[in-house]
C-alpha cells in the first residue's frame, strides 16, 4: 500500500533525524510506501495548493491529510481551515484516492518555546484546536470518511509521561514519534482489515 501523508511540521517530524521521524518508523513498521510531505509551517492553504503535485501525481491508495495549527497560530478564522480540509478531503476522492484525516496533536502549554509563546496566544490556539477536533469528528461522519484521533489518542497512549515527550510544546521527541506510529500503524491496520 501507498500512502501519502500531507501535512505541517507534525507530519515532517521538526527536532528529530530523519531516519526518527515517525512516518520513516512507520514504514519499518508496516512495510507500505509511506511519502512524508509534511512541510514544517505549512498552513491548510498551502497544503491544499500543493494537492496535486504532493498527492494526486503520486497515485497513492490512501492520504493522511493533518493540518491546520498553523493556520490558528497566526490567527486565522477556524472556517478557513475547514474549508481547506473539506477541498483536500473531496479532491481525494474525486481521484480515487481514500482520504483520511488526521486530527492534529494538542498543545502542552506551560512548555511552549518563549519566541513562539510571544507570537501567538496559544490559549487561544487550544481552544480553536478543541473546537477543531470536534469538527473533524463531525465531518467524517457526516461524509463518511476514516479519521486518526491523535488528539485523544496520544495523551492515552502517552500516560505519564506525555509531558516528557515534547521538545517545544508543540513538536515530539523520538518517543513522541514512536508513539505516534503505533497509533497510526493501528489505526491503518483497522482501516484494512475493515476493507477501506
């Protein structure tokens, strides 16, 4: 299986070696093709200008789509990011290709880097990331379409020690990533035996 997965600094793996990020660790894991086009910054704007040249051209099976925190970081209307996600979500399936849709990772607050806590209100950012998992939620099933609960899913998996486990407050270390595969290469492997 081909996937590809289309997102922000999350999806690219910011502060780890490439050969730690998680969508590489994934594909040890599972032996599919997995394309990380994770662009560190990249809003749900430029995810979905870059669509067809990042997906569409490469044919995969399925498509991770996850982004959208940057877009609320510089203070964008959370209606902007919908609308991104639904185009990206629609134009997958107009070309054959399963869409899945990541629900981004929350925010650990009291150890968000200094210059970054100066250039947003990150309270703020939480919130909107609340509101927007709710939303995917509803979107999916609404129109049918898989989604990965990173958002709940990670902090569960995480226990203790999710608060040792990110490097800004908002991107992971190597056990971070590890954690992230397992949900992910899960949640794939329910897809499959479902029979996407």
């Amino acid at each position: 299986m081909k996937i590809v997965c289309l997102g922000d600094s999350l999806t690219y793996g910011f502060g780890v070696r490439r050969s730690r990020s998680w969508t590489k660790l994934a594909q040890e894991k599972s032996g599919m093709e997995i394309i990380n086009e994770g662009i560190c910054g990249d809003t749900s704007g430029g995810m979905l200008s870059r669509f067809q040249s990042a997906v569409s051209s490469q044919n995969p099976e399925l498509v991770l789509i996850m982004g959208g925190v940057n877009d609320l970081i510089v203070g964008a209307d959370l209606g902007t990011v919908k609308s991104n996600i639904m185009a990206m979500t629609h134009q997958a399936i107009a070309k054959y290709i399963t869409p899945v849709i990541g629900i981004p990772t929350k925010i650990d607050l009291e150890n968000v880097r200094q210059d970054w806590a100066g250039f947003s209100d990150f309270n703020r950012v939480a919130e909107e990331l609340d509101k927007y998992q709710h939303w995917i939620k509803d979107f999916c099933k609404t129109f049918n379409v898989k989604y990965i609960d990173f958002y709940s899913e990670f902090e569960k998996e995480a226990g203790d020690e999710v608060g040792d486990l990110y490097i800004d407050g908002l991107h992971f270390n190597e056990r971070g990533n590890e954690i992230i595969v397992e949900i992910f290469c899960r949640a794939i492997a329910d897809f499959r035996n479902k029979k996407l």
